[in-house]
C-alpha cells in the first residue's frame, strides 16, 4: 500500500476539522483526472451564516498551521 499524497492529507486535515466544528452534511468530490489545478473539492453547510464562515476560516488555517504548503482554494 502506497503513502498518502499530500492531497489525501490535506483532504483528511479538513475534513477533521470540519468534523470538529459541528459541520453538517460534508460532502468529498474526486477531481484527480479532471482537473489540472484540483484533487477534491468539499461542500458541506452548516446551521447559520456565522458557523459557515467559521468553517471558512479555520480551513483556510489549517494547513498552514501544519506546515503544509502550495494549497489553492
């Protein structure tokens, strides 16, 4: 079994985060192959406008905070 790109890290990151943050219906989409720029992209919600914005932020954060770099949102 190969190691995680760090595409699967970053995805894993955030969706832990999210997770974290109460967040509600997350959805992952594979783009690997279809897109040049992108590997996935994440859609999820949450209960008010404030919350959302929160997500926004805190996964804009994080992987930086780790360390991680190069990320495109």
């Amino acid at each position: 079994m190969s190691a995680p790109s760090d595409a699967d890290k970053t995805l894993n990151l955030i969706l832990s985060r999210l997770y974290d943050m109460k967040a509600e219906e997350a959805v992952t989409i594979d783009l690997r192959g279809t897109s040049a720029f992108y590997h996935y992209m994440i859609n999820t919600c949450g209960r008010a406008i404030r919350q959302a914005s929160t997500f926004s932020e805190n996964v804009t954060k994080a992987p930086a905070e780790t360390g991680i770099k190069n990320i495109h949102f």
